[in-house]
C-alpha cells in the first residue's frame, strides 16, 4: 500500500471515529489520540488555527475529562473537515448558460418593488385563517400581480425564483405570475426542474415566429412542441382565421386523438360561421369527445346546418297547445336517439338517475338555436315564452335546457327572461333550477346590468344566497354592489348572525370592494361593549374585528395601486 493510500485510509478511520464518538456522546466514546491524525496535515501545511486545534485535540484525546472531551471533538472535526474538502478532486466545467433574454417592459417603482418583496415573504408565513385584524397578504398577490401586468410593469430579477415558488404553489396564479415574470422568468425556469410547470402551455420559453413569415411558421407547426404549436395556433389564427384553419387542417388527419380535442377547443376564441366547414367535417371524427365538441362549437353558431337540423328536431318535440282558451307548452320526448343525432353531437346513453327520453330531449333544446322558439311560439319574446306553463311536469327539464343554451349561445335576452326579476319570491327565479344556472346566466350580461341584478338580489334576500352570484361580477364591485354588500353584513351583525356563516362574503369584500369604500366602513371597526342576547358569544367582537380587517384590507390595496401609478 503507498504511502498516500495509507494517509488517506487514516484519515476515513479517523473521521468514522470522530463521527461515533459525536453519535454516542464524549461521555460514554471520548474522542481516541487516533483523531488527532490530522497532525501531520497541520504540520504539512496546516494552518496555524488547525494545528491548535490538534494540539487541543491532543492534550484532551484519552484523559477522559468531561470538560474538555467536547471541545477536542468539536476541534478535530474541524480539522477533519478541511482537510477532507482538501482532497476533493474539481469536476468538469459545466458549458456557459445563455444570456437571458432582454425584458423591454419599464421597471417597477421602488415602492412597489419593496411591496411585491413584501407580498412573496408574507405569502410563506402561517396564516390566521379568517380572524384577527390584519390583511391576509396571500390574496393580495393576484391583485397586486394583475394590477402590475396592466400597467406593463417587468418583474425585478431578484424576485424571480420567489414568484416562482409562488405560481408552483397555487395553480390559480400561474397565469398572471407568469405573465409578470416575462421571458427571464420562462429563462431562469429552465433551469430548475421544480419549476417546469412554467414550460408547460407557452411557447416554451422561446418567442412565436411572425404570423406574416409562412416559413418560419410551417417550421414550428410541423416540428415544435405541442403547447408551441398551441399557441402559435392562437396567433395565427388571430391574425388571420382562415389561414389558422387551413394550418390545422393540413396535419388534421395525422394528429393523436388527445390533440385535436385539444385543438378544436382553442377555437373557442374567436369562433365564427367561416369555421362551420371544418367543423361539420369534423363531426365524423373517429374520437367521440372531438365529435361532441364540434358538436357544441356548432351549435353556438346560431346559423350553422347543425342548429338548424337541432332546431328541426326540437321543435317536434316542443309545441302550444291551446284547450279551453288556456295555452301551454306540451312536450314529447323523443322515443329514440338515431343515428343522425349521434353524429350531431347527442349523447345516446344518460348519466345514472336520468331517464333516457328527457336526456335527449335536454340535449336537443340546448343545442338549438334560441331564436327558432319566438316563431315557433306565435312571434312571443322570450320573457312571455318563459311564462307559460308547461304540462306534464316537463318545466324543469325544459327551462333548463333553456339555461344551457343562454349560456352557450351567449344571449343576453333570453338570460334576462329566465332569470326573472331579482326580488321575485321564488328562490331560484322563473327559469333556473339553481344558484349556479343564475350565475351562468348573469355572466352572458353586460357588467353594469350585471352588478345592478346582484345587488338588487341582495338587498331582497340577504347574502345567504349570494356568494355564487357575487362571483361572477367584475372586480372591482359597482357602487351599488358595494354598498349593497355592507349593508347586508351590518344587518346580519344587527340581527345577531351566526358570524362565521358570512366569511365567505368578507373575504370576497376584502378582494372585490372598491377601495373607496374604506372610509364608509370606519364607523362598523369599533366593538360592541357587549353581546346581546340574541347574539352568538363572542359574536359582536368577532364582526368588529372583521371589519377592521377588511378596512386595512381596502386601505393597503389602495395603497399597492398608488404605489403602481408612481410609475407613470
């Protein structure tokens, strides 16, 4: 054995030692006069503290003493460590990485670079759940992230890996994260694997060829990625449609079953009667879920042959009838779903619990288009169409319908008929079997209209019913949506409320009020000076401290846009 084998085969022995003797405890293995090995390196070439630390080493090495045993292990590892990373053998170079890409978006203001800081720190600490008095940072994000894209803002790079921890741990602020985080946040993805989620839908990091440049776009069509080719998809097709479909269409027939599900979806965005053609065609595709969706995109085109031969079908189904002066809707279900209605899209077999007739009957009335029912009911308006009644038990089945095709077909008219009026006793309106279908159908309205519905609903029935409706108004809430929102948690404080039951709503308030508002809530922040009886315990200082948080919510958001509009 060499010499310098012999060293290093020393030194092993003498840092497993070392490392028993710290398992065990001095106490029961003192360190041994073999630890102090290391001497010789120190003597070699050492430095002066490593050979103190030996000498220590040395003197404590086998006497047993309790006081210095401790220090003489600490030392000698010391030692051994140097001495260990001494001996390592550097590795190959690694290539150099690429520059990353330029960000041409303006800087942050300082303020605000300070406040994202601020917002990532506070999104790692433990939460409070709904109490106390203090804003939670968590939800703060997305609006800080949203408010700084609109305004054009780059991301500052000592903040990129923070928010990209951020968009890993919560999918719903993937989006706007990596908007914010531009083509230095894709860059700098690439290189860590925790953050591959961030290649996942784009381009991949790279930039999109010009729409206009028909070679470099053939190029990555036939060649790139799939969520490349998704995107570049999406622009061409924004730039020019008929060329965006005559793309998809030229490797159509070679694409797997998944991806041209996934392809036909995209053309949500900007869907139009030019893309009828392609469409039918793909009505006969050899994969169900791609024929159902061609299906459904056709049937949103009011115009389509598709609608008109659902039009057809659902109007047999569908009549007046008029006994004794009195009119009503009959209905008869079709007997059979046949071959001409699975190709259009109907789905032959119902979900368990569901009779067979009234699922085709649904799927029928959603996909026709709204306006064959004016003509087919003696040139009514959708609101006298909603009013009939209906025999047999087949209302609900068929406003429902009624509902799905609204929100597909995007009318506005025919949602304002079933949802009916916002004070109107019913709990679920005139047409609409559910909170959620009034939710759907308040979406296809234009957003003042919308919030003025939801506020009315509030101050009819409360806020009990209306969480889902509140979500789906723009942010930040409409005057009269605010103030009908507090006024409605004051009176539930009046009444003595179970307060927990209203979380929900305040926090929605806490990201959705203006916040303008602020200044008109001071006056709920201060705590009762005791319950009443008709109170839960501890109610009333719960909805004070509710309020204070919600005050100091409004007041730092607002602060967080001043601090955005610093930049110009």
């Amino acid at each position: 054995m060499s010499a310098r084998s012999a060293r290093l085969e020393e030194s092993m022995d003498a840092w497993e030692e070392l490392v028993t003797s710290a398992l065990l405890g001095t106490d029961r293995k003192p360190p041994t006069r073999s630890t102090g090995g290391a001497r010789g390196a120190a003597g070699a070439g050492g430095s002066a503290s490593a050979g103190g630390a030996v000498n220590r080493t040395s003197a404590g090495s086998g006497t047993g003493a309790g006081d210095t045993a401790p220090l003489a292990l600490l030392d000698a590892a010391a030692v051994h460590t140097v001495r260990r990373r001494a001996g390592l053998l550097p590795g190959p170079a690694a290539p150099p990485l690429d520059a990353a890409p330029a960000d041409g978006r303006r800087p942050l203001p300082a303020p605000a670079r300070r406040r994202l800081a601020r917002l990532l720190a506070g999104r790692a600490a433990p939460s409070a759940g709904r109490r106390g008095a203090v804003p939670d940072l968590t939800e703060l994000l997305p609006q800080w992230l949203a408010a700084a894209n609109e305004r054009g803002y780059q991301a500052p790079p000592a903040a990129l890996p923070a928010l990209l921890d951020a968009a890993r741990a919560r999918t719903d602020l993937r989006p706007a994260a990596l908007a914010f985080a531009g083509p230095r946040g894709l860059w700098l993805a690439r290189l860590n694997p925790d953050w591959k989620f961030a290649l996942r839908g784009t381009s991949g990091g790279g930039a999109l060829p010009d729409p206009a440049d028909e070679r470099a776009v053939l190029a990555l069509w036939e060649e790139g990625l799939f969520a490349e080719r998704v995107a570049l998809l999406a622009a061409v097709r924004a730039a020019d449609p008929e060329r965006g479909r005559a793309l998809l269409a030229s490797t159509w027939g070679t694409e797997r079953a998944e991806d041209r599900l996934m392809f036909l979806d995209s053309l949500r965005d900007g869907l139009a009667p030019a893309d009828e053609e392609f469409l039918e065609a793909a009505l006969s595709d050899r994969s169900r879920n791609v024929r159902a969706t061609a299906a459904e995109l056709l049937s949103a085109l009011p115009s389509s042959a598709l609608a008109g031969r659902m039009a057809g079908r659902a109007a047999s189904c569908v009549s007046l009838d008029r006994t004794e002066g009195a009119e009503a809707i009959v209905v008869e279900a079709p007997h059979e779903c046949d071959a001409g209605m699975t190709r259009d899209g109907v789905a032959a077999t119902p979900p368990t619990g569901r009779g067979e007739r009234s699922w085709w009957l649904g799927q029928l009335v959603e996909a026709a288009p709204l306006d064959c029912w004016s003509a087919r009911f003696g040139g009514r308006t959708p609101e006298r169409i909603v009013a009939l009644p209906v025999a047999d038990d087949w209302r609900g089945e068929l406003h429902a319908a009624w509902c799905r095709a609204a929100v597909r077909q995007r009318n506005a008219d025919w949602s304002r008929a079933l949802l009916g009026a916002p004070d109107a006793p019913q709990a679920t309106g005139p047409g609409s079997s559910s909170l959620a279908e009034r939710a759907r159908l308040l979406s296809t309205l234009p957003e003042e209209e919308r919030a003025a519905w939801v506020a009315s609903f509030i101050t009819a029935h409360g806020l009990s019913e209306a969480f889902q409706l509140l979500g789906v108004c723009t942010v930040p809430w409409s005057d009269p949506l605010g103030g009908a929102v507090v006024d409605a948690l004051d009176l539930a404080r009046d009444a003595g409320s179970y307060p927990w039951s209203f979380s929900g709503v305040m926090g929605l308030a806490e990201r959705c009020l203006a916040p303008a508002a602020a200044p008109r809530l001071a006056l709920l922040t201060a705590p009762s000076a005791a319950d009443t009886e008709d109170m839960a315990p501890g109610a009333g200082d719960y909805w004070a401290e509710a309020f204070q948080r919600l005050v100091a919510t409004l007041e730092l958001r607002a602060a967080m846009h001043a601090e955005l509009a610093d930049g110009g």
